[in-house]
C-alpha cells in the first residue's frame, strides 16, 4: 500500500537536526529509511541528505513518534539527533502565515522550527535585536528568517535561536518545506 492509499492522519513529517552536516553525524538516508522501516513506520521517504523524512506512523502512537525515531537513530547510528514531528497541516499554516512571502525572493526565506513555544519574555528580549540585512518574526511554532545575504552569511542562524529562546530548533529553506509538502500531499 502506497502513501496515496493511506489516511493523511497517519502520514508525518520528521525533521533531523545536525546530520550531515560538516561531516557529523553522518547517516546515509537508504540506511535511515531501512532502519525506520524496521522499527515499524511504513513507506518511509527522505528527501536530500539534511534530514527530513516523510512516513506513516504504522501501529506506533503519535505522542510517541518523537522519541522512537530518535531511539531507533541512537541505536542503530551511535549518536543523538533532535528530532521535531510535524504534519501536512502545519507545513500549510506556517507556509499562508510568512510575514515575508511576497516581499522577497523565496530563497532568501527560512523556517526556524521550533520544538517547543519559546517562553513570552525571551520572545520580548530577542524582537529588541536588530540584525543589518536579516529580518525575522517569531510565532509558537516557528521562527520566520528573511536573510537578504542568504543563510550562510547570517548571524541569525539556528544555533543563536535556540540559544537566545532557550528551545530546540532545527532550520528549512523555503524549497524543502515546499518538496516535504508536495510528499505529503502526493
């Protein structure tokens, strides 16, 4: 049975953070796949090397979907690796709510997602910083980055959010969160 024939209910999206990165914590994602298979999600399918992994959850819980794939990746791989659950409908909800979608180029735009609602006065302190050529926005489940240098040149980066709003975080550019919602949708 196919993705299509399935309950977009069942179907989730799992972003890894820090694999492959710089050569650390390197996963090949035919093995991730294979490995997430075994562990008992079904019709696991990843898109480029980064991390992000579209499937159906199969008999395992929703609550419980986070950790299972950070345990199978830890057992199987050796290492730890943040992990964020989401779904189709929250892709949809923070792609409408960009603050930035029609002033600039899309590949200048960022989503910093976020794995817990940052607290209110750490979400105060960070909107008082100004950063030349970076823009953001902050909601519960995500930081909106506009970086007019492009993201590799921003001192807004993934590793500054989550120090400054105290969550776990992990960073897609605006191509990746629209393949992961045309997998889903497919």
């Amino acid at each position: 049975m196919g993705i299509e024939s399935i309950n977009m209910e069942n179907i989730y999206i799992a972003l890894l953070r820090g694999i492959n990165v710089s050569g650390q914590k390197k996963i090949r994602m035919a093995d991730l796949r294979q490995v997430l298979e075994k562990s008992g999600l079904q019709n696991v399918k990843t898109y480029i090397q980064s991390g992000n992994i579209v499937f159906e959850k199969g008999t395992i819980k929703k609550e419980d979907l986070r950790e299972h794939i950070f345990d199978a990746i830890r057992q199987n791989f050796g290492f730890d690796v943040p992990t964020l659950i989401i779904q189709k409908e929250e892709i949809e909800e923070v792609l409408d709510a960009n603050p930035f979608s029609d002033k600039v180029n899309v590949d200048k735009l960022y989503y910093v997602w976020l794995r817990n609602s940052p607290k209110q006065e750490l979400v105060e302190e960070f909107n008082q910083l100004y950063f030349e050529r970076e823009q953001f926005h902050i909601t519960d489940k995500c930081v909106y980055l506009l970086c007019e240098s492009g993201y590799g040149n921003a001192k807004l980066n993934n590793n500054y959010i989550e120090g400054k709003l105290k969550v776990g975080a992990t960073t897609r550019n605006q191509k990746t969160m629209i393949k992961l919602l045309e997998m889903v949708s497919s």
